[in-house]
C-alpha cells in the first residue's frame, strides 16, 4: 500500500525527523511505499491565502501547485502517519495550516446531491499519529491533547470510519533518557511495521 508520512517539525535533525524516518523504515520493512512530506523542509506555507479562501467553495479550490502535489499523494495513499511535536497542547500550526489546505472539500470531505457533507477519504485505511511531549502523561490528557484528537478522530471521520487509527507519544521528553528515547523510535518503527 501506498502511505504518506507527514513531519511538522522545524529543524532538519530534530528527534521528531529520526521518527519519521523510522516510520519509513517500518512501512518499507512491511511491503508498503512511503512518501515523507517534511513541510518546513519543503516550504510548505501554512497560512490559507485571500485567493485561496474565495476559492475555497468554488469547484475548483486548488490554486498552488505545491497543494496539487500533497493532494495527489494524499489521494492514492491508503495510510497517513503524522509526526510532530505537540506545542501548546496541539499540533504545530505548520501541521494544521496543512490539513486546513489540503483537506478541502472534494478532499477531505465531499458534499452529497442534498448538500450534505460526507467522508472524502474513504481510500484510508489506516491513521497513525506520533507525538513528541514536554509535558507527562497525566498533564497531557487534562488539557485534552488536542492534536491527537484531530488526527484520531476528526480525521478519521474524513474515511468513514472505516480506518484503524493508532497513537504513540513519548511523554515528558525533556526528561527521557537516551535509552528512552531509542526504545521509543524501536516501538514506532514496529508498529509501522504492523501497519
């Protein structure tokens, strides 16, 4: 199967990019073609532009050719696996800019001949999420962690349910040791490996 895997993180060696590379390293191991989307290595732009909100509703919403690129991709894959860091009890606005321009409506969601409004991503079969905390556990899931939410379950309504969605984070980062944070890069490659 065909799957993307997209980072959000800022810099070029961060742990976050070891993840998504190990990610990779796990799909290929299981027969699968992953594609890496590192958004600030590519110079995503993140912010919706004027021209593409008045386009938005038009029939025809995709005016940046880098936007056709991830919606193509996007189209033919049938895992997605997002990698970021959480910041500020969500995804960073890099990841979020993305979904809010590539999941447009004939994308990520489809309108019915009674305009009512249904899954785009029926292809999807399986979601992964990976995250990278400063915070623990306990703190994490009082403040809801909103990222992970909108990938396992906001997202997930975009293929009708009919993904299996999975989550790894490593909580309190800031305080894992080395042999943490290489037993968690073991765990994420194995269970995209499982994918």
């Amino acid at each position: 199967m065909k799957a993307l895997v997209v980072l959000a993180h800022p810099n070029a060696d961060s742990y976050n990019r070891a993840l998504a590379e190990r990610a990779c390293a796990g799909l290929r191991a299981a027969g699968h073609q992953p594609t890496l989307l590192d958004l600030y290595e590519l110079g995503f732009r993140a912010a919706m532009s004027p021209d593409e909100h008045a386009a938005y509703h038009s029939g025809e919403p995709i005016i940046d050719p880098m936007v056709a690129e991830h919606v193509a991709l996007l189209r033919e894959a049938q895992i997605l696996v997002f990698v970021y860091p959480t910041w500020w009890s969500t995804m960073p606005a890099m990841l979020k800019g993305w979904l809010e321009r590539i999941m447009l409506p004939g994308v990520g969601f489809v309108f019915d001949e009674h305009g009512k409004v249904g899954p785009g991503l029926r292809h999807v079969r399986r979601i992964m999420g990976v995250s990278t905390y400063g915070s623990p556990h306990l703190y994490v899931w009082a403040v809801n962690d909103n990222g992970r939410r909108t990938i396992t379950r906001a997202l997930r309504l975009s293929s009708g349910l009919r993904a299996r969605t999975s989550w790894l984070g490593l909580y309190a980062i800031d305080t894992a040791t080395a042999e943490d944070r290489e037993r968690f890069l073991a765990r994420v490659e194995r269970k995209a490996r499982s994918l």
